[in-house]
C-alpha cells in the first residue's frame, strides 16, 4: 500500500471548558465564606450588580421576570420517603435558563463572619450616647507574647540578660514551649550557654505556670513546683510517664515506693495539669461553621430540606442602570465594556442560582438514602458512595463531589458534613444488607462503653459478638475503628478499671 498525503474529515466530541463553565465549576465547590469574597468581588468589579434586598426582584436581561410561588423556590425542598422515592418538585428544577428572586439568599451572615461584634448580626445598634465612636469599643486578645513581654519590665533583668529574655520569648511557640536548643540561642548571641540557662531559669517562673519549658515532663514539673507538689515521688512518676501511658500501675507503684491509693492521687494531679499552657492565650480566631443545609422533620412522613439563607449572597442585575447607560454608550469600546458586563452578570446570578439547586438536590438524596439515620440514629446509617448518589439524581460523581466538599447539613442529631453521610460498607456474614463502618464504629463502642471491669472484651472477643450480629469483620478492622475512636487496648482499659476500683 502505497503512503501518501491526504485530506480527511472527521466528527468528534470534545469538551470545551470555557472559563466561565470553569468558574462555574469552582462555584460548587466554594463554602460560603470563599463565595461570599468571590461575589463581592464580582459587585466591586460589574457595575451592573449590586447586592439584593430581601424582596428585590432580580431583572434578566432588562426584563424583571415574575417572582414564582412558594414551592418553586430553590431554597427548599420537601421529600415523601416512606415510598422510597422522591416527590417531584420545581425545586430541584434544574434548568439553567430559570432565574427567581427568592433563590439565592440574602448576602447578612449570622455565623460571626463579617459580623457584628461578638459573631451579632451586624444589624445597626443606637447608644443612648451620640458622640461614642464604635472603635472605642475594640479590644485587641492579649496574645501570650504579650502577656510574657509585660511581666519581663517587672522581673529585674539586666541589659544583657533582658535582651537574652526577649529573644528566649520569640521562641516560645504558640502552646508555651522552647523547641529550640540552648546551645544554639548561645551561639546566636555571642554568649555563654549558662547565662542562656540562668535567664530561662528566671523565665519559668512566669505566668502561666509550665511556660519556657523545653519538653512535656519538664513542663508538668515546673506547674507542680508552682503547687508545691513536687517532691521525690512524683519526680519519680514524671520520669516514667510512658508508663502511666501504659497504665502499668505495677511497675509506677514501685519506682515512685507509694501504694495504690497514693499512685491514683498522684495521677489525679498530673491530670489537673495543663500540657499546653500557652494556649490559653492563644490568638487564633476559632471559626464558627455554619450549615449550608437544614434538614427537619415534617408533617405526614416528609423530610424538609432547605439552604440556610442568611449565609449565600444575594445579587440582582440593574436593569435601571443598564438602561440608563447603554442609552449614553457611543464609542464601540463604551457598547462593547457594558455587553460584556450584561453578560457576565447575567452568567453569575444563573450560576448562583444553579448552584443552590444542586447544592439542594444533592442534599436531598442523601436525606432520601441515609433516612435510617435521621430517623434513628448513627447505628442505622447505610453504605454509601459517591456513585449512588450521582446515579439517583443524573449527575456526575465529580458534581457530587465537589458539592459535597466542605458543606454542612443540620438537622436534630446535629451538625454534619455531607462527606459524612458517605461511608465504606462491611460485609454481612449472612445474606443481609452490608453495614456502614460509622454504624460498626458506634457498635464498638457501645460495646465497650457496657464493659463491665471483670469482663473487659479483647478485640477478638469484639469480632465474636459481631459476626453473632452478622456483621463480618476482621480482627484488624476492629482494632484500627477502636484507635480512630481513641479507645485504649483491652490491658490497658483492664488495668485503668482496676485502679478506678482500689
């Protein structure tokens, strides 16, 4: 066959991302807070958008359209599970064209994020006093280097030890600790190892008790100096804290030369101790999480499912202003900057919109596949994963996924991240349904909860008791869902019984 260039045609198939679809992508997978920045930066950026009032309508493309009724909203959606399938609602409208008012949520939030003061609503305060300025009221967090800096003016260093102290406070890391070695501080500082030591010395009698202490013993020492409880003893017991790890109470009561009841005291103190002092005076802003969906129970076996408003931006499109400045536009860069505004405006109220229905419907099949456990319970949730889901509402896994990322869903039992609801099966030993690892993790422990001091289960007497509950499981599976749940061994709970008893 003789080679030989050719011309062909051929059809195929490709996927265009464009940059809007892949900043709708991105969309999905945003919390609340990141969308929150997103969409402020779109509003400082379009003219054309502004954020909405509560019973603003949003105008498309110049046109307001009608504002639809309650149960077209993509802000809830109400499912009948008791037949095993979803009742059909415009909530989970998913056409991308349909734009409503009520669908996107207000852009207040409640969850303490660009709040008022103390995580308020932000809402507008009168003071019986006109003339007091709002920023006389804030108080920065004393942080711990600060709170060290204030007592080193009244310590009565001298010049060069004061600045040895100062350097020693810059290294004191956020839990109230000295990791690094002395011999390089000295080094540092062109001094003698033993001035760095005669200053940390000193520093360790500051407040809080425990802080400049180079390692955990060390630490619980200097607290327990500061109690005056420190004596042979329990220097003992501080130099075999592997062993109280252990509970080996044996091997304690001999090296520190006490009997049962004053080794249980003596444990009793150390856990009266704080190993992490400085944090007390940490200034990390602890960040409150927010749910991204709630879940109640309804009349006559429906489960209501709605997106928490007040923490999703609400823009609209001024139609008022489009006009206005599209009828003064003259050069071609003037009509082609406010197009391309329209457009991108438009583009981001669908994309807003589009993202809450899915955020919703995804929500909502997991309400529907995991019932058993809003009805009753950790120890009836089912096996599930993300291609159930994906199946059950005509999506890709990848869309479940993203959605499914860093979002929250509150309902009676608590606050839970959607990844939760998705758990690995354990096989049945029967012919019954698997069982999820969370329900096989919660039978664990109640197990182990009823144990009785005389009776304590080894971990092969766990697989026993659950493959009589037709649950097959592996001795090995037992032991790593015990230590995920932070569930000592069977000597050591054996030995901590024993010591409670005595």
């Amino acid at each position: 066959m003789a080679l030989s260039p050719r011309l062909e045609l051929k059809h195929t198939q490709t996927l265009v991302m464009t940059p809007q679809l892949q900043q709708a992508i991105k969309l999905l997978q945003y919390t609340n807070l990141e969308l929150n920045d997103f969409v402020v930066q779109e509003v400082e950026r379009n003219p054309l958008l502004e954020f909405g009032e509560e019973d603003a309508p949003i105008a498309n493309e110049g046109e307001a359209p009608p504002p639809p009724d309650a149960e077209g909203a993509a802000t809830a959606s109400d499912i009948m599970l008791n037949d095993g399938a979803p009742q059909a609602s415009e909530a989970l409208d998913t056409d991308f064209e349909n734009v409503y008012n009520n669908d996107a949520a207000t852009d207040r939030t409640e969850s303490g994020l660009g709040s008022g003061l103390n995580g308020g609503s932000g809402g507008r305060t009168d003071f019986s006093d006109s003339t007091l300025d709002f920023q006389d009221n804030l108080t920065a967090e004393t942080t711990l280097k600060d709170h060290l800096e204030s007592q080193l003016g009244l310590a009565g260093f001298a010049p060069p030890e004061e600045m040895i102290a100062h350097f020693l406070i810059d290294l004191v890391d956020e839990a109230g600790y000295i990791r690094e070695n002395l011999q390089g501080v000295a080094e540092k500082l062109d001094c003698e190892v033993q001035e760095v030591e005669a200053v940390l010395a000193r520093l360790q009698e500051f407040e809080p008790a425990g802080v400049f202490a180079r390692s955990l013993q060390e630490c619980l020492a200097l607290q327990l100096k500061d109690r005056n409880r420190y004596d042979p003893a329990m220097a003992a017991l501080l130099g075999n804290l592997d062993l109280v790890a252990r509970r080996d109470m044996m091997a304690l009561k001999r090296l520190c030369g006490v009997d049962g009841d004053d080794l249980a005291d003596m444990i009793g103190e150390l856990k009266a101790l704080n190993p992490k002092p400085g944090l007390a005076f940490s200034s990390e802003t602890v960040q409150v999480v927010a749910p991204d969906v709630f879940v109640r129970r309804a009349a006559k076996g429906k489960w209501q499912v709605e997106l928490n408003n007040d923490t999703l931006p609400k823009v609209l499109l001024n139609a008022r202003y489009y006009a206005e400045v599209a009828g003064r536009a003259q050069s071609k860069e003037e009509k082609a900057f406010i197009s391309e505004c329209l457009s991108s405006a438009n583009w981001l109220v669908k994309a807003l919109d589009q993202r809450a229905r899915t955020i919703l419907k995804v929500a909502s099949e997991i309400v529907r596949q995991q019932e058993g456990f809003f009805l009753y319970g950790v120890k009836h949730l089912r096996p599930l994963n993300l291609k159930t889901i994906a199946d059950a509402i005509a999506m890709h896994e990848s869309t479940v996924s993203r959605v499914t990322t860093n979002k929250y869903l509150a309902c009676d039992r608590g606050l839970f991240e959607l990844k939760y609801f998705f758990t690995s099966a354990i096989p049945a030993s029967g012919d019954g349904e698997a069982h999820s690892a969370e329900a096989v993790k919660e039978r664990i422990k109640e197990l182990i909860d009823a144990e009785k001091p005389d009776g304590i289960l080894s971990d092969d007497k766990l697989v026993e008791i659950l493959r009589g509950q037709e649950i097959d499981i592996a001795r090995r599976t037992v032991a790593k869902y015990r230590e995920a749940l932070k569930i000592p061994s069977s000597v050591q709970r054996r030995r901590l019984k024993s010591v409670s008893l005595q």
